[in-house]
C-alpha cells in the first residue's frame, strides 16, 4: 500500500474550488482537448472483474481466464470502475497491486485494458466519514448506504475524495503500455439529488439564465395559483412544485450537473494521462431522460452507450441499431458499445433468456457495420453473489468455457482477419431522426397517453420515448439506415428526409430550421404534438402549430384523446387489419395543406387524420394522430418512393437487414444480416466484390445464402 502526498489533498480543494466557480461551463476547455482513438482494429472484449471471483479460486483463475480470453480472440479488457473500496480501502490509503498483477498478465497475452474511474460507488468508510454526501430524493424519502450511484455528485467531501483517488490512478497507469484508455465513472446522471446545497445551486443557474424574478415570473407564468417568486432568496424547492416550467428547468438543471461532472472528469484524467489515452463514458442509454445525449458527449473522446436487449425471439437487432444511432450521432463519429448483453440479464431469475445459436456473433457485426469500434461484454464472469448474479456475462457461475464462449471465440477469432478492415467505417446516411431531451421530459411532466392500451412488449416507454421508437421501428423495418440528429445541429441540410417525433418543446429558431429546410427543398415527416410549447413549456398563444403553421398547411384549435381506436376511412395505405389509429386526433383544419386520410368517424371523420404540404422546394408530411405499426410503416414506405428514398434494400425479404459504410481504404461495404432461425436468400445488387467472412467472390444480382442468424459482408471491389 500507498499513502499519497498530502500535497495532492490541498491540490484537491483549489481544483474544485475553481470547477464550482466555471458556472455554466462544464470543463476548461474540454472539449478542446479531444483525442480522437487511433484505432487500427476493432475492440472486442469484456469487462473483467478479477476482485469478483471468489477467493477460493480467484488467484488460478487470474491466468486461466486471460488464456481463455486470448484464445477466443479477445484483445480489450475495461476493470476497476468498480471497485473504490478495493482500490482505497481506508481513508487516503491505496492499494494497487491487486489490479497491477492483473494488468501485466493482460499485457503478456496482448490484451488492452480500458481503466474505469470508479466513482460510482462510495466506499463504505467514505459514507460512514460523510453521510450528508448521500443523494436527498425529491420529497425527502429515506436513504441510505447500500447501493451504488446514491450521492450528491457536488457535495464537496465527495468530490475531494473523487478527484484524490483519480489522479492517483491516472499517474499510477499513465505510463503503463498497456492501459489505452479511460472510462470516466459508470452510467452517469445526477442520481436526482435535491440536497439543499444542489437547491442554492439551481437558484444560481436560474439567475444566471433569467437575470431578474421578473423574467422567471412571466417565463413560467407563475400569476397561475399567485406563486410569482418575489425574490431569489424566497425561492421554493422543487419538492411539490407543479409550475411546468419549474419541471421542465430541474430537468435540463441536473443534466448539465451531470455534463459538468464528467467534464470535471475529463479534464482531470486529460492533465495526468498520456498523451495517446482516450477518455469516454459509458452512458446507460443515450435516449433517459436524465441526460442530455448532445452535451454529455461534448467533452469525451468518444460517445459510449450500453446496450442491453433480450436474446431469441424477441432478438432483431432494432433496440441496438437505435442505441447505436444515438451515440453516433451524438458525436458525430465512431462510437463504443461499452457494455452489451452477455448470455442473459436481469437483476433476478425471472428472465432468464440466453441466445440461440449465431445470434451473438451476428450481433458484434451489425454494431461495427452501425459504426462501433468497440463490442464489450457485461462481462466476462457471471457474478456469484450479489444483486446482479443473473446478468449473466459469457462464463457462467463455474467461469468455465460454454456454448457462449465457443461463439464468442469464432467471432474474436474472424475479427482477426477482418477487423482492420472494419475499424473507423463512414456512414453517409440520407434520412435523419430529431431527439428531443426536453420533449421527452416535458411530456413525461404532462402526458398525453393515459387513456391507452398497455404497452406491447416491443416498446421500451410510454408518452415521448414510444413515439420516438415507434417511428424509429419503421425505418428499421424499411431498411432505411437513418442518424439521430439534436436540436443543436447547425441545420439539417445533408438530409433528404428528416423525421420529427413528437417535438412539443421548442423554441421559434428550431421551429424555423425545421421550416427552412422544407422550403429548401427538404422533406419531413412529423407527428401531433409538435411545435405546441416554447422553450420554457408554456403552450404558444398563437394557433397551433404556431410557427409551423406556413410549412404545415394547416391550423387546429381543439385535440381530443381517443377513448378507443379508429379506422382511417377507405383504408388508405392498404393494411388491412392495420388500419387502426390510436391515442390523440389534433383536429386539423386544412388552409394550403392536401389531405392524405380521413377518419372513418361520424364526428372525426370531417377532419384529416394525414396530411402533406408542398412548400417552396420540399414538403411536410403530418400525423396529426397516432398510427398503428402497420399504419406507420405503410405511410413511410409511400413517402420513400415519392421523394425517391426506396430502391432495391426496401424489397428485402422481411427478416432481412442490410447497413453501408465506407471503409478507411474507401471501399464500399454492405453489411447483410438474416434476423431469423430459417435460412434466406437475399439478392445482392451492389457493385463486384469479395464476401470478407469467406473470401468468396460475389457478383452483382447474385443471391446471398443467409444461414439462421447469419452474416455476410461484401466488399466492393
């Protein structure tokens, strides 16, 4: 064991001292320093957590399983995010021999390590010194030691010790060969804090956003119920607050508390570490609503998302192609999928589902054809105690070889051959989606769709998030590769189509960009919902869709909910069966726009459910109502063909999906993937190449035999 300097303590508070006082800004510059991975393969590998096994076997087990992960072809490893206890297991005492034997047998077996920042999770002496550093929850509810993420992530002890056990990590592997990269903390957000300390904090940004009560007042529209503010230090606490407005700002409050945090992180491990060492972050899905995707990614190297899915028969590859859209977009470059399911998950028994045969390394290639360079497990043993024993990583409880190793194996074992060729692949995507944070809040804080059916099993959420799946579901199903674009992009003028969920929080400049972009000559599809609040969630006072309404075609003063569906009139988009519409009808009165379906109602029925409108060089598609599944992806298929959008991928077989890249040597990629348990034959109409998995020539028109979740790669020649 170490002690570290006492020097290193005073370094501390002058550092957090100066964080405190950045304000509104998150890093010194962070974003600024940026290092890009120089990569010249594919990362492949698990987190590895040789402090977990038990210690009856853990010291044999330390060599056995790095020749296991050796042979299997893995080449990364990322340990020790984990484990503060482990690494300081008293107060300014450090102990890193335990993981130094762990790095160097990884390095004799030529695997990389990732080393994680472990701060998620406080070691018990630290809370026992300081329990006031605990996160408060909203309301004041119990808490307590026992789980990690549960501390106020400014308390000032907590970020004392945060950044002491940082930089000593960070000086002790800055020059360890071995150590390539840093994860910054684990599935980071605010954890919800509304300590009293985070509360001065948040009146400070308020002031700092809105100068004066005044402003706040009117902003928020606080005459409502008398609960103007008088004066900051009257302030009241988000506790009980119904003002939509006060919702809406403690929301994007304890995001950017969040983005600061990590930028905090960035800047320290960037001043001690090397020069070549990347720093991410593993966020836990970049669609929560407690983070805000765009600005978490700011100050890291590289965007990184876990990935979490059910396996057989509920296994497409849609949930990881969405997850992966996000991070890509959200930097707008290459992304890690930092952790991903191993054989199953859970935090109990219930679901227990392991994948079928293929299924494993068939998903490894559709990440990277999506833009991964990086595929890690969660993780590499299954735990034997603790909450999460069942989620399950590729050994299971004996860490013995498996039917999941052999297929990790053969898929390490073909990266070997294929995976420089596949690293830092280009995507060139003609249609984008709009995330919207702030939609997505803001319409969990009012929703609009209590009255609905209970969820089907293929949705992740409710209110924003399943119309933002939804429509993200019918792209995948188009085989339309698409990218996840952020109300902060500068325009949206790459794109040929631009989808727009939901978007019931903006301010009048997106509402214009999105309007410019029509008249540009780019075409939209947008659902009900958008445009109807400003920035600061008060609903517009002028006829909705308010500043859409030129590139709209249409006004509407009433919405009403659907107590039970409806059918559009004459079937429109020829579903059969499908033909069913859901939730909300915004009742749209027609002024420039065309009427694409009516619904089939005695009192609905005089108003259009789908709607189009020419204006300038493009056009704007509107759903002023929820489609059913077969309903949505029935009206984006027409508008594909219309605007010129569907070509030989759209007539795939069904299970069949198909992603393009661009290599570093410039050759064009095309990625085919069979998502089901029956062979498949899918026609190849792209240029002559090599099929990269088998070496064998492929010509156009030629048909690809798919095995049962199968893959094949073509490159052009």
């Amino acid at each position: 064991m170490t002690i570290l300097h006492r020097a290193l303590g005073k370094r501390t508070i002058g550092l957090l001292a100066a964080v405190i006082a950045l304000g509104t800004t998150f890093s010194a510059g962070a974003a600024d320093q940026q290092r890009i991975p120089k990569l010249d393969h594919i990362l492949y590998g698990a987190s590895y957590y040789n402090e977990y096994v038990p210690a009856a076997i853990r010291q044999q087990r330390l060599k056995k399983d790095v020749a296991l992960m050796k042979a299997a072809g893995l080449n990364v490893v990322r340990m020790g995010e984990s484990s503060w206890g482990r690494w300081e297991p008293s107060d300014g005492k450090f102990d890193f021999a335990w993981m130094d034997e762990v790095v160097a047998e990884m390095g004799k077996a030529g695997i990389q390590v990732i080393m994680g920042t472990p701060t998620y999770s406080i070691p018990v002496w630290m809370y026992a010194k300081h329990p006031g550093m605990l996160a408060r929850p909203l309301g004041g509810g119990d808490t307590g030691y026992g789980m990690r993420q549960n501390m106020n992530i400014d308390d000032p002890d907590y970020r004392r010790y945060a950044e002491r056990i940082i930089v000593a990590l960070v000086h002790h592997y800055k020059d360890n060969p071995h150590v390539i990269g840093w994860q910054l903390d684990n599935e980071t957000s605010a954890y919800g804090s509304s300590n009293a300390s985070v509360h001065r904090e948040f009146v400070t940004w308020l002031q700092a956003k809105f100068k004066t009560t005044a402003a706040l007042n009117e902003a928020w529209l606080l005459n409502y119920c008398g609960q103007q503010v008088d004066s900051w230090e009257n302030f009241p606490t988000r506790d009980f607050a119904n003002s939509t407005g006060y919702k809406l700002d403690w929301a994007r409050f304890q995001q950017w508390r969040a983005t600061r945090f990590i930028g905090w992180q960035a800047d320290l491990v960037r001043r001690a570490a090397r020069a070549d060492q990347f720093v991410y972050q593993n966020n836990a899905s970049l669609s929560r609503a407690e983070v805000n995707a765009y600005d978490m990614t700011r100050p890291l190297d590289v965007a990184g998302n876990d990935v979490y899915f059910n396996w057989q028969d509920e296994y497409d590859g849609r949930h990881q192609t969405l997850q992966g859209n996000l991070a890509r977009g959200a930097k707008g470059r290459n992304f890690f999928v930092a952790e991903t399911t191993g054989q199953a998950q859970g935090w109990d028994a219930v679901k227990q589902i392991p994948p079928y045969d293929g299924q494993m390394y068939q998903d490894v290639f559709a990440n990277i054809g999506n833009g991964a360079n990086l595929h890690m497990y969660w993780h590499w043993s299954s735990l034997n105690a603790g909450q999460e024993i069942y989620w399950k990583g590729v050994l299971g409880h004996d860490h013995e070889p498996n039917r999941i190793y052999t297929e990790v194996s053969r898929t390490g074992n073909d990266l070997k051959k294929v995976g420089a060729a596949l690293v830092d692949l280009k995507k060139d995507n003609r249609v984008a989606v709009l995330y919207s944070t702030d939609s997505n809040n803001a319409l969990t804080f009012m929703p609009f769709d209590k009255w609905t059916k209970p969820l089907p099993p293929s949705f992740h959420a409710d209110g924003y998030r399943r119309i933002f799946e939804r429509l993200n579901a019918a792209l995948y199903q188009a085989r339309v590769e698409t990218d996840i674009v952020f109300a902060d992009a500068p325009d949206f003028s790459k794109y040929k189509l631009l989808i727009v969920p939901a978007l019931y929080i903006a301010d009048d400049a997106l509402l214009q960009k999105i309007s410019d972009f029509v008249q540009q000559g780019g075409h939209v599809i947008m659902t009900f919902k958008s445009g109807e609040a400003n920035e600061n969630f008060m609903v517009r006072w002028n006829t909705a869709p308010g500043p859409l309404r030129q590139a709209a075609g249409f006004k509407y003063q009433e919405t009403s909910t659907l107590l039970k569906p409806l059918k559009l009139k004459g079937d429109p988009f020829k579903v059969g069966d499908g033909n069913t519409v859901e939730t909300i009808a915004e009742l749209l009165q027609l002024e420039t726009a065309q009427a694409l379906a009516y619904y089939d109602h005695p009192f609905f029925g005089r108003y259009p459910a789908v709607t189009r409108n020419l204006y300038g060089k493009g056009s704007l598609l509107y759903q002023g109502t929820e489609l059913g599944e077969a309903q949505q992806l029935a009206v984006l298929k027409d508008e594909l063909k219309r605007i010129g959008l569907y070509g030989p991928d759209q007539e795939l077989p069904p299970a069949v999906q198909v992603k393009h890249a661009t290599s570093k040597a410039g050759k064009k990629l095309h990625f085919y993937f069979n998502y089901s348990a029956a062979p498949i034959n899918a026609s190849y109409r792209y240029g002559k190449g090599t099929e990269m998995l088998a070496g064998a020539p492929v010509q156009p028109q030629q048909d690809l035999a798919l095995a049962p979740w199968g893959v094949v790669i073509v490159a052009e020649d």
